[in-house]
C-alpha cells in the first residue's frame, strides 16, 4: 500500500523540532531511521499529517566514549554500533546484541533512539543495556533529562517520553573491573524474527562471590524488564540453590503472552533455560 501523503518537516535543530512537536500535537511524530515507522505508515495503521525529521538536526548520531560511559546519539545506527571499536571493546555484549536485529538492510538505516523510543516488548537491545543500567537523555519542552531506561519503559509501546520529547542520547556506564555481561536470544521463527524470550544478564564477583547481578528479559512481558529482588545474591557465591532462587523470582515477575512464538507455558520453559544460561556464563 501507498503511504497517505505528509508534510515532511526539517528541523536544523532540537529546539525548532521540539517547537514543531508542540505545535502541531498529535498530527506530528518525529522520525528518524524510520524503519518501523514507514512500515505502518504503509499498513495505514498510523497516519500523521506533519513527520519531524531528526535526520537533519546534527550532532545525534555520535558514539563517544569518556571516563566513566560510552555515549551513543539517539541517531546512531544499529549497524553502526554493532561495528564500532569502542562498543565492542568496552562492551561486546551490546554489538552483539545489535547484531541480531532483523538484517543488515534494516541495521543501516534503523537507530537506537527509535528502538528505544518505540517501546516494542520483543526487541533486542533493552534488555542488554538494562543489565547494564543504561539510562536515556531526551529533550523537550522542559529542557534536557536524564532517565534511567529501567523506567523508561511505562507499557507496551509506552514510555516516559512526554509530548514534545526527543530521546537525543544513550549513556552506557563502564563495567566495573571483575565482572561480564552476556545477551542470549532464542527465536522460535527465523533468526531474523523478534526472539521468543532475550535475556541480559550481568554480574560483578569478587573472591568467587556475586557483587552485583543484573537480570533483563525482553518478550515475556508488556515492556522490557530488569528483573528486581535479587539482592539476595549478594556476597553470595552462585551456586545451583541459589540460581534456583533467582529463576523463582524471574518466574514470578514475567507475564508472557501467548503468541505465534510459543505459549505462555513454553515462553516460561525458554524464559528459565536461558536465563539459567546467562547466569552461568556471567558466572563462569
């Protein structure tokens, strides 16, 4: 199908796209690789008058590293990061999962700060920068913020971003010494679908004992989730008893939906195999 026709509107920077937001409200969505968002327009399951084209405001589509974080623009491509040398020395588990997203045509062209912003409960990077407690920077009417992205997800599709906003940056801190991070996915399609559950796991040790551990699975329910209640863990050493507790508490906490990627049942079943998988390999 053909897309209903739109004024396309170009902005030279954040506060003239923000302005353009505002002013035109709900006729107006901001656009930047458009990957998903041109594929709806398409379906006629969305229709705006006015697209804000972030593409041509300059300065979001950096990947830069500093003392303490690597700072991705909002309008860095996935392909982009799956193949920079900073991210995948300082974190490999980001490139790879970047890496998994559709194929290389869509990596080109789709950008985290669209990812992000879209909110979508099955996608790959969330739930590797949760484990890693990334957070998001956005800017709008009230002026620049900073979110942890464990709360920017509100609901399915759903996020903090309030009307006017524009995601602009994601801040990745730096591991701490003695610790790793893994992101394993399981499709029950095609390597190119959504993953039926994708899991972010990471883990500081000290002596053979857990410090810190982070757990985030994404397809299993409304949002992406960074599990909570795992300070249990701590000063720990992790063994089978207590990765059974901590596979309780993922258990407790998912709300998968049946779908053409499993059951509820089934999504549970892969949702505890490679969660145990992650934990394993961060405690290795």
């Amino acid at each position: 199908m053909t897309i209903r026709s739109f004024d396309l509107l170009q902005p030279r920077s954040l506060p003239e796209a923000v302005e353009l937001l505002q002013r035109h409200g709900d006729d107006a969505r901001a656009i930047g690789g458009g990957t998903t968002l041109v594929v709806l327009l398409k379906q006629r399951a969305l229709h705006y008058p006015y697209l804000v084209d972030l593409q041509t405001i300059p300065g979001l589509s950096h990947i830069n590293q500093d003392s303490d974080a690597i700072r991705i623009g909002a309008l860095a491509t996935h392909r982009m990061i799956e193949l920079s040398p900073l991210v995948r020395q300082a974190f490999p588990v980001v490139a790879e999962a970047f890496s998994h997203i559709g194929n290389v045509r869509v990596r080109q062209t789709a950008s985290i700060g669209g990812n992000l912003a879209h909110a979508d409960y099955r996608l790959d990077p969330p739930p590797a920068l949760l484990a890693l407690g990334a957070t998001v920077s956005t800017y709008g009417t009230k002026g620049s913020r900073t979110i942890a992205l464990k709360d920017f997800f509100r609901g399915m599709y759903e996020t903090a971003l309030e009307p006017g906003d524009i995601l602009t940056e994601v801040t990745i801190p730096r591991m701490p010494d003695n610790s790793k991070a893994v992101y394993l996915r399981y499709s029950t399609l095609s390597a190119n679908d959504w993953p039926c559950v994708g899991v972010g796991a990471f883990m500081q040790k000290q002596g053979g004992r857990c410090q810190q551990l982070r757990l985030a699975l994404g397809g299993v329910a409304a949002t992406p989730l960074l599990i909570s209640g795992l300070e249990f863990a701590h000063d720990q050493v992790v063994d089978a008893a207590v990765i059974d507790k901590i596979l309780a508490a993922v258990d407790a906490q998912i709300s998968p939906s049946a779908d053409l990627r499993g059951s509820e049942w089934y999504k549970r079943k892969m949702a505890r195999l490679f969660t145990q998988k992650a934990i394993e390999r961060v405690n290795g």
